[in-house]
C-alpha cells in the first residue's frame, strides 16, 4: 500500500506535510513549520531570510521565498536536499506524536499527493521523483534505528 498525502489538515498524515503546524529550533532560531525553514534557507544570511521566519502562516513564507525578485543562494540547487532533510529531521525528532505516525508507517511507500510539483512530489503525471516523500521514508528508517 502507498500512503498519499498533501494537505496538512488530512488526517492522520497531514503532518507529512511542510505546512503543517509542528515547529522546531534548528540553527540556532525557533522555525514555525518546515516550510519556513526550507523557504528561509533559500537567503540564508540575508534579511529576507529573517522575514521568511517570521511569516504568519507556511503559505506566505513559500510566496515569499519563491519571490523572483530576491536572488537564490549560488549553491541552492546543490543542497536543497539537505536542507529538507534537516527540516525533516528536526521536526519528527521534536514531536513525539507525529513521530509515532510516520514510525506507524512502516515499511509502506510515502508519496506528497501533488500535481504540480514534479521535484518534491508525484506531479501531474504520476512519475516525479517525490524528494518530500523519499525524505519521509529515509528518515523513518534512520528513526527507527534511534527508538
């Protein structure tokens, strides 16, 4: 079985998502969800990054961070993937109650339920590389190893 999600308020596996509400310190400041911390990375050392974190809600610190007019971080396309991780990462291991849903998982296949995202999710056609979801199941794995 494959266990889809999307939406941060889907029961149980809302939480998967970058937008739900389950915050976390990491690099030395406080992060309201996981959206907000990969979105800030994007400036890491500018004031923009500062304004990301400090968002009211995930939604606008993805506008924000996908804002055209500030320039990327030179090496963003290279590590993109390890600053999901460690958003991931910090966020499972914080929370004891969403830990438990992804650990509840087990060995099942987690794919980010999205049609426009071919990078992090599934995309329109079904056969995007799910980043998001691979992130999920690694660390579950490396979790579980932990407990």
């Amino acid at each position: 079985m494959t266990i889809y999600f999307y939406g941060a308020d889907e029961a149980p596996h809302g939480c998967f998502s970058n937008f739900s509400a389950h915050g976390f310190e990491l690099d030395g400041h406080t992060w309201p969800t996981s959206e907000h911390y990969f979105q800030a990375q994007k400036f890491t050392g500018t004031r923009h990054a500062d304004v990301i974190r400090r968002a009211r809600t995930p939604l606008r610190a993805a506008e924000l961070g996908r804002d055209p007019a500030k320039p990327l971080r030179r090496d963003w396309e290279r590590v993109k993937d390890d600053v999901m991780r460690r958003a991931v990462t910090a966020k499972f291991r914080t929370h004891a109650d969403i830990r438990a849903i992804l650990l509840a998982t087990a060995d099942e296949e987690i794919v980010e339920d999205t049609t426009t995202d071919h990078y992090w999710g599934r995309g329109r056609t079904g056969t995007g590389k799910n980043m998001l979801g691979r992130i999920l199941m690694r660390t579950r794995t490396r979790l579980r190893a932990e407990a």
